[in-house]
C-alpha cells in the first residue's frame, strides 16, 4: 500500500499488478525474451481490455475513463516492474494522447475503438516522412527506423512533413504500400519495428491534424511519451532494487549474509535515494502534466532524466550484487538492465532532455 | 490524497500563506538586503546584534516558534506551512535564526519531554530570544557513536556535580543555556545510562573555547566542564532516560537540516554566476554546452531535492510520521551540496577562487567559501556514512 497514492490508483495499480502475474509472469518474460521477434501478449492484453485499461486516459463520452496522467503513472510503472510488453504504454497513453489533441469525428471514433480495446493504435513519430497532395488525397513516402508495438497495431498514426509543415495521419494495417518489418534490439522485451511506406495513397479523412495544429500535438505527446518513459524505468528501478536487496538478505559469504557488508549496504541505499527521488520527481512531472502547469515542460524533462539514469543505476547495481548469477539468463536483472538502458536512449533521450534543460537554465535563473 | 505542492499548483489556502510570508520578509528585511546596496555590520558584535534584533522581529511578526502548539505561545503551523516558510526565507537568503537550537528542536523537546515547570521556565525566553541555546552532546570520542559518550554527571544532595567536555557545540559562546546528555550510571548498557540537564553556561567551572573552522568562522566550541553544579531540578524528563531526550532532540532538529531550499538557491546562484563573463574575458561559462550540461545534471538532483522533500511531508499528513524520509532528504542534499558548490569552481574559472575571506551578512558569498563550508554538510547532524547504514538496516532492512 502507497501512501502516496488515492485508493483508486491503487486499485487500479493492483489490478495491473493481479492481471500481469497471472497471465504474464517474469517466467513467461523471461522465456518470450529468448524469442524477441515473436513476443505475444495477446492474453494480457486481453484482460487489460476486460478491465478497461485501454480507456484510461480516453473521456467518458466515448466510453474510456478520463482518467490524468498522475492515476496513469503507477500502472506504467507496474508494467515496467514486471517488463511486460508496451502494449498498454503505447496504445491507452501514447496514442490516446495524440488522438486526444486531434479536433474532428475520425479522432473521436478512433478514440472510442482504442478505449474498448478492439483497436490497437501505435505511432509512429519522426521526420521520416513525406506527404504529398493528391487528387483524391495525399501519398506518402519514407521510412520510420523504430515504432514501437507497430507489428501488432491495427492502426498507425503517422507524422508526415506536409508542405514543409508537420501532419498527422492515420494508416491502417493493411493499406497498400505499407510494410513492417520487426527489428531485433537491445531489448528483448519489447517489440520494435520498422514502418515503411512506399507510394502509400490515403483518402482526404486520413488526415487527422496540420501545421501549428498538429505540431502543438506532437509536442504534447512527446512530453507523455518522455513521461511514460519515465515510469517504464522507474518501475525497473524499484523492482531491480527489490531483487538486489532480497538477494543481499539470503546469500552468505565468510560466514555473514552479504547484506550486512557495507559495501553492499552502501550501494542499495544509495539506489534507494536516487530511486525515491525520481519517484517524487515523476509524480510531480505526472500532475504538472494534468494541471498544465508552467513549470511542466521542465519538470517532465528533470523527471525523464532521473528515472531514466536510476532505471540502469539499479539494474546495473542488481547484477552487481547478484555476483556470478547476475551474468547468467537465471535471472531477469539482465532484462532490467537492457530495458532500461534502451529507455535511457529512446525519444527524447536522457542526453537530449538534459541539452534541452541546460539551453533553458538561463532564461529560467536570470531574470 | 497525497501530493506534491508547487507554487505552480498549491491550495489556495497554502498560497496565501506563502503570500503572508514573502510581504513579511519584504517589509522587515534591511533596505537593500541580498544586494551591493545593502551595508552588513562589520565586526562579529555587530553581526550577533543584528541577529538578535532580526529574532525579535520574527518574534512581533508571530513567525517564532512556528511549529509549536498554540498553547505554547506558538502558531501551531502544519509541516506544509513550516516548510514553506522555510522555502521563502531562503529564497531571499534572509537571516539566520539565531535561535533555531531553542525554536527547531530544544523548545520542541522541552514541550515533548519537560515538567510543568520547566515549560514555564524556558520556553517564552526561546520565543522571544531572550535566552539562546546550544546543545551539549557530541565529545572527542562520541561523534557518529553518541552513546559512548563519557561527560560524567554525579548526584550529590539537590544537584548534580559534572565534569568532562563536549565538542562541536554550534554557538555556545553566544548562548545562555545548554541542552547537556550527561552519564548518570556507568553500570548499565551505555545508551540506559544518559540523562539530560538544563545548564546555564555562566555556571562556574563552565569554560567555552572557539574552534578554529577550515571556513574561517569559530561559530562551533569546545566545552570543558570542571565540578559545574547543575540542580536537581535541570533534568529533562527521568534520570537515566537521556536516551530518548536525544532521539526526541534529533528528531526535531532533522526536520531543520534538509537543504532541499539551499540546493535550489546555490544553483541559481551558480546559472547567474555561469552567466557572468569570465574574469577579463568576454565569454561566459553558460556559453559552454558542456558547461550547460554539467548544470542541466545539478537542475535535476535539486529539483528531485525539493519534489521529495515535498512529497514527504504530503506523506506525514497521512501517516504521521516522516519515516526515515529526512535521513534520506539529508543524505542527498549534503552531498548535492558539495557537488554544486565543486562544480561552481570547476566551472567558473578564477573567478569562483576570488572573493571576500568570509561571508558578510547579506552579500554575495564567494564560491570558494561556499566549497569549503559544505565539507560540514555530509559529516554534521548524521555522516552520509552513518546515514547509509541506517536506510540500509531500517529501510531495506539489510543484516547487520
């Protein structure tokens, strides 16, 4: 129990956690891993689908549960801590939030597929694409690197340049023109892969928002997709931590439980400094999101980078403690590990968030 | 329901306070103060004097005793309310309260632990700043292991005969009384043995010694105590349970130690520092993306610094206790300090290695200063050692 939440985002956080250990438990985790190109969470997500989970953030008119991002946090976290795949990541907040911004009946519609969990919904972001007018719509061309969850999603929405200005589209599975092609990464828990679109055609309703419109929404989502982020690694953070210290209790060297040896000590509670900080950070960044506070852009970057630097701080130290078995696939730290490190590197990576921060500090500090 | 407040998005109730407090520190403040404008005192007389009279305005602004019950001539202020307080003085970077030891955790003591008639004694004289007070309890050979500590005090009729030394005594040569953990039985496990006495420092065979700071002040002393008489009626609570009048004192004065403030304000001292040319240059520091790197890192850690402070006292309205959230909070700001103020001159170039010897009250303070005077930091009120053996035992319940 979590005196920092309200009884309903512990409920709901317990429900994730109920759900996941029972459909997709660290043994399935870590067996999947072995065969990342083909990881199925068809199960779970199933039941995620069953509790509403794919609705959070969607409002109430089209059936979702209008939830903020500060009662969404803790499930991302969950789902971090447990390294089960990005489904719910990428289609109930990513996506949502993008759909969200997008004024018109297709936005809507999209929204209430996604809320009832029949419609998985990825986006795939970036300047890799180009968009043209047509005669009867637009084509598009170009070729996104790494979309997450793209192989499984029903939908795609896609950022195009569009007469020199950003657009959002809407691309389904089966368009013509559109391939995807599963890339292997660091992480083996997740499922990444190419988006390619050669001489792709849509009709004028494909496209969802334009210009400053669409730029402001993309923005936006960035910010949530940093803040997921934030909660995939801080979630790892706690649960490396946890498998560390419970490892730290029971073994035994030169008569003693290793636990007791302050170099061990020291380093777990250093881990669990940075990891209760990054917490608080996180849930501060969470509720200056949904209260859409001046200091948001600020503090969701200053929380994108400290749970991004404890999510591999953590891991690393799990491995570190676990000694010899911490190299071996026994053990998920090594998941722990590569998840978060990929974290670290993903859109609006820890480096760029900390560059953003550093081109501010001026402009914040001297006035 | 838990949450983090923020000037951004605080109850309206917590703004006005926050209000209430920054129009009481504009008006009361010395014209000038924090710039080239403002004239500090220039002898330690001075200083003390000035001190003196700002304790007595925080005394008529009601602003004394901010967390003590009402009945104790205090505001009976929430956690929120003192913390916000706090964040406001040192936002401005006003005066010490050169009573804090009394008001931060001497007074709290007192009302927690103290007779009928040592509240009516000793508390009104801490709110007013009549009576300053420092706290006896750390000796040469008890410092991280306070237990071991060896002052002797020996019954003998209606008082109590004492002898030995205290050291690290934060201004004793300024303070009326003593909050003194003494030995009253040498026959029992060493921490069942300690009492705690009232002492007041004109006590004869009572003599305080400066020590000599690597920051360049002499606020903390040496303390000898040769035959000093203490009456009977100066223990704190019961004779052999000084134990607990520690816990309860360190306990207080934890909750006054974070520097979640203080990070925030040496980084926008640093970024405007950073934004300065360097010295005969015309280039800035700020100019260097490495540079804007390295403070983009220390944003971060003081931004935690503050999220967490925050979130943990949200955390005591529910559960009533703050847990070992200070210890932790105190544990990474100390260090945060050292590592903005290592940056400062690393970054700076020479310009963070010139400066005024020693801070004048209300001036700019030398970046050189501020690197030395933080190796205090991680070692006083708890070392970051210590600090890590106690989260690791008590929070993640580690072996010992």
């Amino acid at each position: 129990m979590s005196v920092d939440l309200t009884t309903e985002q512990q409920l709901l956080k317990d429900a994730v956690r109920d759900v996941v250990r029972e459909v997709m438990p660290i043994e399935a985790v870590m067996r999947q891993a072995e065969q990342p190109l083909t990881i199925d969470d068809d199960a779970l997500w199933l039941k995620m689908s069953e509790l509403g989970l794919p609705g959070v953030l969607a409002p109430e008119t089209v059936g979702g549960a209008g939830l903020g991002l500060v009662d969404v946090s803790p499930l991302l976290e969950e789902i971090g801590s447990a390294l089960v795949p990005a489904g719910f990541a990428v289609t109930a907040v990513i996506s949502a939030s993008l759909l969200l911004r997008c004024a018109g009946e297709r936005a809507g519609s999209l929204l209430g597929a996604l809320a009832s969990g029949k419609q998985r919904i990825a986006l795939a972001a970036g300047n890799a694409v180009t968009a043209r007018r047509t005669e009867r719509g637009y084509v598009l061309e170009g070729s996104v690197p790494l979309v997450a969850e793209g192989r499984v999603a029903d939908t795609i929405l896609l950022q195009a340049e569009l007469a020199g200005a950003p657009a959002v589209f809407v691309v389904g599975k089966s368009d013509l023109g559109l391939v995807i092609e599963p890339v292997l990464t660091m992480d083996p828990t997740r499922r990444f892969d190419r988006v390619i679109l050669t001489n792709l055609n849509l009709g004028e309703q494909a496209l969802l928002a334009a210009d400053l419109a669409a730029g402001a929404a993309l923005q936006n989502v960035k910010e949530a997709a940093m803040l997921a982020t934030a909660c995939d690694s801080l979630g790892i953070a706690s649960a490396a931590l946890t498998l560390a210290v419970e490892y730290a209790k029971v073994r035994e060297q030169f008569g003693s439980k290793i636990g007791s040896f302050q170099g061990i000590k020291h380093l777990l509670a250093d881990t669990l400094v940075a990891t209760r900080n990054a917490q608080a950070a996180v849930r501060y960044a969470a509720m200056a999101w949904d209260a859409n506070a001046e200091d948001r852009h600020e503090a969701i970057l200053a929380a994108r980078v400290l749970a991004g630097r404890v999510g591999v701080q953590s891991s690393a130290n799990c491995i570190q403690v676990h000694g010899g078995i911490g190299f071996t696939k026994d053990l998920p730290a090594h998941l722990y590990l590569r998840r978060a490190k990929m974290n670290e590197v993903s859109e609006g990576s820890v480096r760029e968030s900390l560059q953003a921060i550093g081109d501010r500090l001026e402009q914040l500090h001297v006035s | 329901m838990v949450e983090i407040t923020s000037p951004s998005f605080e109850s309206a109730a917590h703004r006005e306070f926050r209000q209430e407090v920054r129009q009481w520190l504009a008006k009361n403040l010395p014209t000038g103060w924090g710039t080239a404008a403002f004239q500090p005192p220039r002898t330690e007389d001075g200083e003390h004097a000035f001190l003196l009279d700002w304790k007595r305005r925080l005394y008529a602004g009601g602003w004394a005793g901010l967390s003590w019950p009402k009945e104790y001539g205090g505001r009976g202020a929430t956690l929120m309310e003192q913390a916000i307080f706090f964040e406001e003085n040192v936002r401005v970077s006003a005066p010490a309260d050169i009573g804090t030891a009394g008001t931060g955790y001497v007074g709290p003591m007192i009302i927690d632990e103290g007779s009928e008639e040592q509240k009516k004694r000793y508390l009104k004289p801490i709110l007013t700043g009549e009576e300053i007070w420092c706290q006896g309890f750390s000796e040469p050979n008890a410092g991280s292991d306070l237990a071991s500590l060896r002052t002797r005090a020996v019954r003998d009729g209606d008082r109590f005969v004492v002898n030995g030394q205290k050291v690290w005594t934060s201004g004793a040569r300024r303070s009326q009384l003593m909050i003194l953990l003494a030995r009253t039985d040498t026959e029992v496990p060493k921490h069942k043995g300690i009492s705690g006495f009232i002492v007041s420092m004109d006590s004869p065979g009572l003599d305080v010694r400066s020590i000599s700071q690597i920051n360049g002040a002499s606020e903390f002393c040496e303390v000898f105590f040769d035959n000093v008489s203490v009456p009977a009626e100066n223990v704190v609570g019961r004779i052999n349970q000084g134990w607990q009048i520690a816990q309860s004192t360190l306990s207080h004065e934890r909750f006054t130690l974070t520097r979640a403030f203080e990070v925030q304000f040496l980084l926008k001292n640093l970024v405007q520092s950073a934004c300065q040319p360097y010295p005969g240059r015309t280039d800035r520091p700020i100019d260097d993306p490495s540079v804007r790197l390295q403070l983009a890192d220390l944003y971060c850690e003081a931004h935690a610094a503050r999220c967490a402070y925050y979130q943990s006292i949200n955390r005591h309205k529910v559960t009533g206790t703050l847990g070992y959230d200070m210890q932790m909070g105190k544990l990474h700001t100390s260090e945060l300090t050292k590592r903005i103020s290592d940056t400062a001159i690393s970054i700076l170039g020479t310009a963070g290695v010139m400066g005024e010897v020693a801070p004048r009250l209300g001036g700019e303070v030398a970046w050189y200063y501020q690197f030395v005077n933080t190796f205090r930091n991680t070692i006083a009120g708890g070392t970051s050692q210590v600090l890590r053996n106690v989260l690791g035992d008590r929070v993640l319940e580690l072996p010992r």
